[in-house]
C-alpha cells in the first residue's frame, strides 16, 4: 500500500510539473534576427516596423475619414522627429499633441508649419520658458493652443501673457468622466471665460479638449460598455459646448478645436459628432497596455532587441550552486539561462517564446537573467525581442530609433533629446 500511495503522489507531482512553454524564433523574428546581426548595433535598440505602423494608421485614418474629423498626431507616443514627419506625410496632418516643454520647443523649430495643441496644463514658468527659447518662423499667436485647467492657471498665464506682450489661444480642458482634473462645473468655466472675454488683447479662447480614455479601459465593465461610457462623455461635453454658445456668443466660432478622443477611444467617435479632431499616437504602435478590445485589429509594430551576451546552461543561484539542479529538473523552462544585453525595461518577453525573467535572482538594468528551455533554440548574439508596455519614455531609452521595412533597415531616426 506504501508503494502504491508513493506511486500516485509521484505520478499527481508530474503532473502538476510546468509543460514546455519554449518555442523558436517564427518566420518574421528569425529574419528579424538575422537583419541586426548582420546591420544592428548590436546593444538594446527600439525596432519600429513600418510595414505595421502603416496598417494601424491606415486604420485610424479610415476611422476619421468616416467620421469626418480631422488626425491630431501625440507627440510623446511617437518622440521622434523622423518617426513624427513620417506619420505627417502619411497622414496628412500637421496637427501634434505636445506634453513637454523642451519637446514642445523643438516641435516648434522641427516642424515650423505645425498646429500644436498641449496634451495637460504646463506650469506658467514651463511656458515662460518655451517663449524664452522660441526661435522664428513659429508663431505661438496662431499656431498654439495652451491647455488651461483651472482659474488661478488661467490667470497665471495672462499675467505671462501681459508681460512679453503677446496673445495667448486657451483652451480649456474638461473633465468627460475621466476625473483627472479639468473643469467639471459651469461656475468654473464661467469664471475662466468672463476672463477670457474682458482680457481679449492677451486671451483668445480656441475650444476644449476632453480626454476620454476611461471609455477604452480601465473602467469595469458593470459600469457601462465602451459605447455607454463615451456617450455618457459626450454629453458632458455638449453641456460645456452648449454654454459658451448661449453664454459667450462672441467667444465662439467654427474654427473652434474641439478635441477629444485617444488611442483607446477613437473608433468609438464615429458615433458623435461633436469633436471637431481625435488625438491618436499610441494605437500606431500597439505596446502591451493597449491590448485592448477597441485596438483588437491593430497590431504590434514596436520591439525592443537586444543581443544574448552569456548562455550558461540549466539555472544556478549563488549559495545554492549544484543544488540548484532541482529547479531545472523540475522545469523544463529553467533549463537554458542567458544574460542579454541591458534588461529591466518596461517590456514584456515577445520572441523565442517562453522566455522569463528569474525572479529569484532578481532585476538587472545591467544583465537581464533570463531562464527558458532548450525549445527557444537561442545562441549568444542573437537576439531576445520584447514589447514595450507603453510607447512614451520608453522609446527615448535606446538612441536612434530602427525603422524597418519588409525585414530591412530602412532608416535609423535619432530620438528627442539627441538631434538638437
């Protein structure tokens, strides 16, 4: 009876023991692989695909043409100058969402021909510098729009405005239901417009901008559907649009930018027609977070890549030495270790399938430990690839971007912060 008991505990624990959960490189990162041995840089880099990027803004554009809105690019999903121009020409609009002041200078002189919306209210210091470090042709009197969230902002900015002498376009953030600042009651909006309205040679009011990623995610879904929270949204916006109307019929007028929307959201705007433009940036290059129903047809067309430095065989852990046999004895994914090049971005393992960071060892910005079994069928040079979790900060760690197309490397685009 012993022996048997023994039996069928040993045959319930093999059970439970993992399943092979590598894979080789597929056909596209196989090629992938070979094109940066052979022309990388051979260190971590951001690979942007540009064959995918053009299918996802393909697909915004078809969105917004239905829809009749005009495309505002966001800037900080796509910190680039190379990488912006070319969603510019492709798409045809020369509207950005800014977020960052020196970002926001070097919009200004890349891209002297831009209608530059700001994507969150600046500090009044912040845009004083940006006016300070301003070089022509760019003219912020018709080409910038200053969000603006609160009253005492709004006065901060025309004490600024008053003293270099210059007119500034507002435009007022509001709180759509996303409740991370914005105005969100009519006595608020009222007190900024009375301002706005008695100081006309330094304020021009230019629209609003409602933000609404909550509608794509991030809200359970028994609280609403996708389409139950943005109409919920655009209700919220209609009130604010429909007082300045009865209110402030001097203060409107049909070139008014009234922005909403988000990578999140932009399909579902088909179904209003308030918004004069959606904002999209992310959705161009689909990071994990975005893994979301409404990008569900979109795709992956940013990885990072960086080369396998060690590859040092079934997994050992300092003090523990031999003994540490038992983990790949018991593991068939603890079998291989290799030590890439860098590590502990804000990524997720895409190819060879089942690679995992050793989380007993620990993070290493350094030499990222990597545990997976002998199925990835990796050597030291290639290369592990990963997907970012976000776009914005992450891009700009790794130099010049690496564009490629059809598995070449097309063009090599430096990042903000390092070509001017």
């Amino acid at each position: 009876m012993l022996l048997a008991a023994l039996g069928t505990a040993t045959a319930s624990a093999l059970v439970l023991r993992p399943s092979d959960r590598g894979a080789p490189y597929d056909d596209y990162f196989r090629a992938l692989n070979l094109q940066l041995k052979e022309s990388g840089p051979m260190r971590p880099c951001m690979v942007i695909d540009l064959d995918r990027l053009d299918f996802n803004l393909d697909l915004v554009l078809k969105s917004l043409k239905e829809s009749g809105r005009h495309y505002r690019i966001v800037e900080k999903s796509l910190p680039c100058e190379g990488l912006i121009n070319y969603v510019m020409q492709r798409s045809g609009s020369q509207r950005l969402m800014s977020f960052h002041q020196p970002f926001l200078n070097n919009d200004a002189r890349v891209f002297p021909g831009s209608d530059i919306l700001l994507g969150k209210p600046l500090p009044a210091a912040s845009a004083a510098l940006f006016y300070e470090q301003l070089k022509p042709p760019f003219d912020p009197k018709r080409q910038l729009q200053w969000l603006i969230d609160t009253p005492a902002r709004l006065s901060q900015y025309l004490e600024l405005a008053r003293g270099i002498g210059t007119r500034m376009r507002i435009n007022i953030e509001i709180d759509v239901g996303l409740h991370r600042g914005g105005v969100a009651k009519d006595a608020t909006l009222a007190c900024m417009l009375d301002l706005i309205e008695d100081n006309q040679a330094h304020l021009e009011f230019s629209g609003f901008m409602g933000y609404d990623a909550h509608v794509g995610f991030g809200v359970p879904s028994v609280l609403g559907t996708p389409e139950e929270l943005l109409a919920r949204a655009m209700a919220i916006y209609q009130c604010h649009v429909d007082h300045v109307r009865s209110r402030y019929p001097a203060l409107w007028n049909d070139r008014l930018t009234l922005n909403t929307g988000g990578s999140p959201s932009y399909k579902l705007h088909k179904a209003e027609s308030l918004s004069t433009e959606v904002s999209v940036g992310t959705a161009l290059l689909k990071p994990t977070h975005y893994d979301i129903p409404t990008l569900a047809d979109h795709v992956p067309a940013a990885f990072i890549a960086t080369p396998v430095l060690k590859a040092t065989g079934p997994v050992r852990l300092p003090a523990l030495d031999e003994r540490s046999k038992v983990f790949s004895w018991w593991d068939v994914n603890q079998r291989e270790t290799f030590y890439i090049y860098g590590g502990y971005w804000l990524a997720e393992y895409e190819s060879p399938k089942g690679l995992q960071t050793n989380q007993l060892l620990g993070r290493s910005a350094n030499q990222e430990n990597v545990m997976a079994s002998p199925s990835v069928g990796l050597m030291v040079d290639d290369h592990v690839f990963l997907r970012p979790t976000i776009t914005e900060g992450v891009l700009l760690q790794f130099g010049d971007l690496l564009a490629i197309r059809r598995g070449r490397i097309e063009h090599r685009w430096p990042v903000y912060g390092q070509s001017g």
